[in-house]
C-alpha cells in the first residue's frame, strides 16, 4: 500500500515549516542585531556577565521545575489514558492564561507602576499628564 500525499497535508507541512522556521530564526536575529549594536555602541560586555549568568540560571531552573511538574501527567496520560488522565492534562493547562490576557496584565502593570505626573522630568512623555 503506497501514501499518496494530499494537497492539504502538503500546505499544512509547507504552513508548520514557515512556522517553525520563524520561530527558530527570528529569535537569533534579534540576538545578533543587539549583540551588534552593542559591539557599535562600545558595549562593556564583561560587566554584563552576571547578569547574564543569573539569567541563564534562573532559566535553567524554571525549565527543571516545569519538566519535573509536567512529566508526571504525562506518564500518566500516556501510558494509562482515560478519565483521571485527562482531568489531570486539563487541570495542569487550566492555569495558563491566554496571550490577550498576559497583554492586558503587562500594560495595567506598567501604567500602575509610573511615577505621578508631577514627579517625572518635563521631557518625560511616557504617560499623558
């Protein structure tokens, strides 16, 4: 029995590749064209190192307690299924909040966190007076 590939499989595939790709390329782009600047703008690299260190660390950490947390569920999910599998797929999503969500709540954070008008220097258009 041979596949034959469907028009739809083959744009779905062409679609998720572009994804990917942007995914993957914007990312370091934007890397590369700050490291850049920063090499213009005569950057003091080695004072940035700790901060650069705690980052990384703080990233490692959050990426070991999220494996740690999620691996267990699926275990669970994948190697028994059913109805208490599934309510623990669910209850461990359930928390994320949408992208529209996270928006709203990094602006109204920003703007509660702004100095009063009468504090900030007169050049400072941040916020309408």
């Amino acid at each position: 029995m041979r596949l034959v590939p469907r028009p739809l499989g083959v744009l779905a595939l062409a679609f998720l590749s572009i994804a990917v790709s942007l995914a993957l390329v914007l990312p370091v782009g934007v890397l590369i064209y700050w490291l850049i600047n920063g090499l213009r703008a005569n950057a003091d690299f080695p004072a940035l190192a700790p901060a650069v260190r705690h980052s990384v660390e703080m990233a490692l950490a959050g990426a070991a307690i999220t494996v740690a947390l999620a691996f267990p569920v699926a275990i669970l999910s994948a190697r028994y299924g059913g109805l208490l599998a599934r309510a623990a797929e669910q209850a461990a999503t359930s928390p994320m909040p949408s992208p529209v969500s996270l928006s709203r709540l990094r602006s109204s954070s920003s703007a509660s966190a702004m100095p009063p008008a009468s504090t900030r220097p007169s050049g400072c258009s941040c916020l309408p007076t």
